[in-house]
C-alpha cells in the first residue's frame, strides 16, 4: 500500500525459486512493474501467459489472477488482458480475502481489463460494481486504486464530459492515498493529473 513492493525484489526470488505457488511469481512481476522494470515483469507474465493462465484452483489462485490482472493492465497488454478477463468474469461479485484484509474487488481488476481491450461502457459497469462493493466494506484502498483505473478508463475513452469526471475520480483518488499513505496510487493520480490539463 506504500508503494514499496520492489524493495522486496529479492525476499519475493528467493521465495518463488524454491516454491511452485505461482502466486509468488505473480508477485514478483508486480514489484517488478513498481519498480520501473517493464521488461522483467513483462517476461514473467508472458510465461504465464504461455500456459494460458491456468493455474491450480486453490486458495493462491485467486490472488495469482489478480495480480496478473494488475499487471496487464498496467502494461496494457490486451493479449494478456483477454484471457485474464474471461477466467475472471464469473467471479465479478467476489471480494478476495487473505485471512486479513479484504482485497481488491474482482470487479475493479475486470474494469481496468476491459479498459485494456477497448470495452469502455463494459469497463464503466464493472468499475460502479467496485466502487460499490468498496464503499459497502469500507474498503478505503480498494476504492482509491478503483477510482484511479476508473479516471484512465475515461480519460481514454474521451466521451463528452469524460475528462471532467475523470479529474474528479482522480481526485478523490489522489485525496485518499495521501490522507492513508498509499504511495504509489498518489504517484500515478499525480501523474495522470497532469496529462488531463
């Protein structure tokens, strides 16, 4: 949530070297991406890709999913983006949980899937079922990363009155993060802020 996912780079090898949880390596492309290092995270998604993104259905398969999805989508690869939106997709309504915390809805990450591959209103159904599903569990994280993919998906879109609500969204977005501490997602609401003026 800080946005220090890279510092674990090397925590985050040792584990997936000697485990076959491929969860781990999901991870492990993430803080790549977070990192700056596109070309590394984009090899280890692409391997998984390789295999379709067919993993074991147990309790790491949800979370393997998600962080696929959210690495796809921050590369904005719609050969990746589509099978991972069709596994996805019956599981629109589920809230994932690590035994802690509820994560990311389902339905944010198909949001920002759809946005990939050019499904916007499809992408806007799926990104009021999150924000729903956010503001039902007070899920103050979630909503803030839901709200940023929210503001790309307009701002790409570029409908009339898109760009305003975008900022808007991205405010809102940009507000939480800094108020709890959510480095990364102010980082990319600042950034993305400056492209709509």
């Amino acid at each position: 949530m800080q946005g220090r996912l890279a510092e674990l780079i090397p925590l985050i090898t040792e584990v997936a070297d000697q485990t076959s949880v491929p969860s781990f390596r999901a991870a492990l492309a993430l803080a790549y991406l977070e990192g700056g290092d596109e070309i590394a995270a984009g090899q280890i998604i692409d391997q998984a890709a390789s295999g379709a993104f067919v993993f074991a259905e147990d309790i790491s398969w949800c979370d393997t999913m998600a962080i696929y999805s959210a690495v796809a989508i921050e590369l904005g690869h719609p050969a990746h983006a589509g099978p991972l939106f069709e596994r996805l997709a019956p599981f629109h309504e589920q809230v994932p949980h690590d035994g802690l915390i509820p994560l990311q809805p389902i339905a944010m990450y198909l949001g920002g899937l759809a946005t990939v591959l050019g499904r916007y209103d499809e992408a806007e159904r799926y990104f009021e079922e999150a924000s729903e599903l956010n503001s039902r569990g007070g899920m103050r994280f979630a909503e803030a990363q839901t709200n940023l993919l929210w503001s790309r998906m307009l701002h790409t879109r570029g409908e009339h009155n898109d760009d305003e609500r975008a900022r808007d969204i991205l405010e809102q977005a940009r507000s939480s993060a800094a108020a709890h501490g959510y480095a990364m997602v102010e980082r990319r609401a600042n950034l993305e802020l400056s492209n709509l003026t």
